[in-house]
C-alpha cells in the first residue's frame, strides 16, 4: 500500500488599488489588454519599482489570521526565468526571507507566505471571441506586476478531500479579511500541487508538481489521478520523474510539461532597486486586534449560541451577508420572545426568504424585508399567529411594500383561524357539499379526508391550521 504526501502552492492576487510596484491599476475585470500598463510593470530599463504598502499589509494580516510569524526584516528577491509573459526576464518576488513564516490552517502547517508580482496572460482568444493565428499567441500584460501571495503548505496533506478543505477555508479566510476576492475561475486564486507517493511510512517519494488547477474540484480530480498515475508507474516497475505537470481538465489528465526546476535554476539574488522591508515600526498586535471574526470562530459561536448544527452554519459562513441578516434577526427574535426559537428562524431563512430572493435574483442588498420584520414574522410563526403558507405569502407582500407583516395582516383582513367552534362549523358546511368524500372514506380510503382539508385551507385561503381541520374532519366521518 502507497502512502501519499501532499504539498499545495496557492497563488492569491491581493486587493489592492494598484499594481505591486507601480501605480498601474490592478484591474481583473479590464477586458482591453494591454491598457494598464507602464515602464515599470513593462520591465524597460531605467524604470526604478516602488513597494506598495497597502499589498506588505494585506500579506500581514493574512499571517496573523494563520496565526504565523511576521518577519520584522525582509527583502525582496529576483527570480531570473524567461516566459513570453514576463517582460523584464524576472519575477521579483521573495526567496530566503518571507514576509511571513509558520502557521497553520485545519491542522495543516504552513511553511511560508511570500510577496511577489504576477506574470501577464497568454491569450489564445481575442477579446470578443475571436481566435488568434494558429501560428500566435498573443500577451496581454494587464495583469503583469499585480499583488500575488504565495502561500506554501508542508507536505502534511494525506489525501485529495484535505486538500480541497484547506483551499476552501483559505480562501474564506481571504474574502473575509478582505485581502483577495479568490475567485477560481477569474484566476484570482490558483492551486499547485506537489505530490508523491511511498511504501515506507516518513519517506519522501519523488516530488510531482501539477499545475493549472483553477477551480476545487479539479484539485481533488488532479490529485487523484496523479496518485493512481504514479502508484500504476511503480507497480510497472517505473521510476517516478521530478517533474512539472498541467491539469487537462478536459481530458481530466495530468500531463508532463517540463522537468522540475531548482531554486539554483533561478538564480535568486536581493533586488537592487529595492530596500530591504523593516516592519519592526508596525503595531501588529493592533493589526491582529483589527482582524474580522474569522471563519472557525464563527462557526463555534454559531452553534454554540444559536444550537444550529455544523451543516446548517456552513450555509451562513460561505455567505457573509446571509450571517450578518440572520444575526440581525435573532437579535430583534430574543426581544420579542422569550425562548426564540432559531431553528425556525434558519428554516425560514434558509429556505422561504432564501427561495424569494431566488426567484427574484436579487441580494441583500435590494431585499426590502428588514431583518427586524422578518424576525417578526418568525415570532408570529412560533407563536401560531401565522402559518406556513400564510407566511409565504406575507414574505412576497412584505418585500413588495417593505411593510411589517401585521401592518399587512390588519390593512388586508388576514388572520389565523384557529377557533374550534368556526372550524367545526367550516368543516360541517364542507361535509354537506361533498357526499362523495365521505362515502369515500366509509369504504375505507384515507385519502378523502385530506380532500376535505384541502377543501378548507382554500376556505380560508391559507389561514387555518390543517393539522386541527384534519382533527376535526376525521372526528366528524368517524361519527
């Protein structure tokens, strides 16, 4: 039996205003190539790279959410490699002296997080759909010089499921620090893998890179492969090759591209146009102290306060603004009652505002239900003051107005019928109009009384419990 060991490289283009050393902007959504740019992000000569600040803060407060070390002094590196993409014949970025050190996230230890500028985009396809020559690629340089996190794990990780977990909650930890939006598909984040297989517990195999892995579950098909590739290579008597891999996510392959370079292939050396880092001056412990909640944090507190299951906490962690509603709304819900009940209130949440805002396609932003009227709404749920359809309704009539949902009940005449004498009437009246039911039911088919139910709901248009008309309808048939 093979043991697998896995190491993961991640990319993060940071968010900032402008490039990592110029003041171009650091546009993604820039369809015209080749407009943000400048000398300096073009590599001409004489064209002297400034440090953007606001970039060494991002790659910060991402160390002290990894709980990491944050280097007092570092520098920035040359890496010397020739690409179409890189327009000076170098990447600066940092080798021996990160910006950050240590940490760990879902109990994977993180060797480094380093600071560095992006390459450009090699384009195979014209804006607009158009291909190029079969014989040319062209590069667009827009985003050459932009922010770029690199963040390296140690090879801790055992198998493709902890991989995607960690990039997941990685890439949670960045949207909610607000360094990267960490979007796969944009390019925003993107995932290396090294991986290696071996039969001896604590012995390395040799080291396979895969690159090109842009979205999560081609992380996990691209780990998958390469360990069965290489567990087949060794079963034939093969030798592993050090080597870089892409991920053929059509083919769903992982294919040889080139042999794995060495750190002395680069020929790293300090930038000379470029001083050394020195943060010793920075008050990290404020920093640290300016952090949002972070993912796992909330997820305990959730459960903890709210008694919701981890299942249901993960919906309210992947959407920020759906936690920060449902907060909202348990608070107004525990002014109102005594014991709110939460589960309820994620039920209606999660399933009827969430299904109206679908079929609306509209956001938080646009929803005109305040999370204090919705929380209303819940209150008169739990208190049998409204009932399931009825609610439904009133959701669509208050996002309509923005009213709160008894001002809509008074001005519209709804109510909940609940009274034993009206409905024992309501249900006498029914009965009289439908002989065929209750012939039914007296040869023996159940199903006739939740026609009379049926019957009554539309009655009263939503408004009377079905649980107490099918009480009373059975009562009836049965004497």
């Amino acid at each position: 039996m093979y043991i697998p060991t896995i190491g993961l490289e991640i990319h993060m283009n940071g968010k900032t205003r402008t490039k990592m050393f110029c003041a171009c902007p650091n546009n993604f959504e820039e369809g015209n190539p080749n407009i943000n740019t400048c000398p300096i992000c073009l590599g001409h000569p004489g064209a002297l790279p400034v440090v953007n600040e606001e970039a060494v803060k991002a790659i910060v407060k991402l160390g002290l959410a990894l709980g990491s070390t944050i280097a007092k002094k570092s520098h920035f590196d040359r890496k010397s490699y020739f690409y179409p993409d890189l327009p000076k014949g170098y990447q600066i970025s940092q080798y021996d002296h990160p910006v950050v050190q240590g940490g760990s996230l879902k109990g994977i230890r993180i060797t480094r997080v380093h600071l560095e500028e992006d390459a450009g985009r090699l384009m195979h396809e014209l804006p607009g759909g158009e291909k190029t020559k079969e014989d040319a690629t062209y590069v667009d340089y827009n985003r050459g010089g932009t922010p770029l996190l690199e963040l390296v794990t140690e090879p801790d990780i055992k198998n493709a499921e902890e991989a995607v977990a960690f990039a997941k909650e990685l890439q949670l930890i960045l949207k909610y620090v607000g360094i990267s939006d960490a979007d796969m598909e944009k390019g925003q984040m993107r995932v290396e893998a090294n991986i290696s297989i071996s039969k001896e517990a604590g012995k390395l195999g040799t080291k396979v890179e895969v690159k090109n892995i842009n979205s999560f579950r081609a992380v996990h098909d691209a780990i998958e492969f390469e360990l069965k590739r290489q567990e087949e290579a060794l079963e034939k008597g093969e030798k592993i090759k050090q080597e870089t891999r892409g991920w053929n996510d059509v083919k769903h392959i992982t294919e040889s591209q080139r042999s794995k370079e060495s750190a002395h292939d680069y020929r790293y050396f300090p930038d000379p146009d470029l001083p050394p880092l020195d943060l010793s001056h920075w008050d990290l412990e404020h920093m640290k102290n300016e952090l949002p909640e972070l993912p796992e944090a909330k997820r305990q507190r959730f459960v903890a306060s709210f008694g919701l299951s981890l299942e249901q906490v993960e919906g309210f962690i992947e959407e920020p603004a759906l936690a920060q509603y449902f907060e909202e709304s348990a608070s107004e819900l525990a002014v109102r009652i005594a014991q709110p009940n939460y589960q309820l209130l994620c039920n209606y949440l999660s399933s009827d505002l969430k299904g109206l805002m679908n079929a609306e396609k509209i956001d938080f932003h646009a929803l005109k239900i305040s999370p204090e009227h919705f929380a209303h709404l819940v209150a008169l749920a739990q208190e049998g003051k409204v009932l399931s359809r009825l609610a439904k309704n009133l959701l669509v009539q208050m996002h309509e107005s923005g009213e709160d949902p008894e001002t809509i009940m008074s001005r519209t005449g709804v109510r909940v019928v609940d009274d034993a004498g009206e409905l024992s009437t309501l249900a006498d009246e029914i009965i009289a109009k439908n002989p065929k039911a209750v012939e039914d039911f007296k040869k023996g088919n159940a199903n006739s009384v939740q026609f009379l139910v049926g019957q009554g709901m539309a009655k009263t248009r939503g408004q009377a419990s079905p649980e107490k008309l099918r009480e009373i309808f059975t009562k009836k048939l049965q004497s």
